[in-house]
C-alpha cells in the first residue's frame, strides 16, 4: 500500500477551490464585511471538513451546538 494516497474509506481535505467557494459564501450571508477574510477561510475550510466527515470538534462560524442553560427555571424537554 502506498503511504501517500489515502485509504480509499478516509475523508478527503476540501480542496483550495471549495475553500474559496464556500469562504465567498459565507461572506455574502455574512453581509459583506471587509475585514472577515481569514475567518471566513478558517470557517469555510471546517465547514466543508465536517461535510467530508473530518469534523475536529470546532463549529464553523454561525454554526453552535444547542446546550441547555444552567441558570434557566425550565425544565428540558
């Protein structure tokens, strides 16, 4: 087996193109701010590894998991 080439099984890493793809979409929803470029970049590029199944325990921007809250009276449901 060669060592260079992925198990056929194993995720792949998203390429540069879906990166910049999916990076330009996050700053359209995102509004269209100046500055936000690398975050978009880091958040693109973790959005499309959980997609691919390579999640590494980080939420891509405006992405969070649902808790409860410890100081809130309601019950969970």
């Amino acid at each position: 087996m060669n060592p260079t080439r992925p198990h056929p099984s194993a995720p792949r890493e998203p390429t540069e193109a879906e990166i910049q793809k999916q990076a330009y979409h996050l700053w359209i929803d995102g509004g269209r701010l100046e500055g936000v470029e690398l975050d978009n970049w880091f958040s693109a590029k973790e959005l499309l590894r959980h997609r691919h199944g390579q999640s590494h325990g980080l939420a891509p921007r405006g992405v969070h998991s649902v808790r409860p809250n410890p100081f809130s009276n309601q019950p969970n449901s």
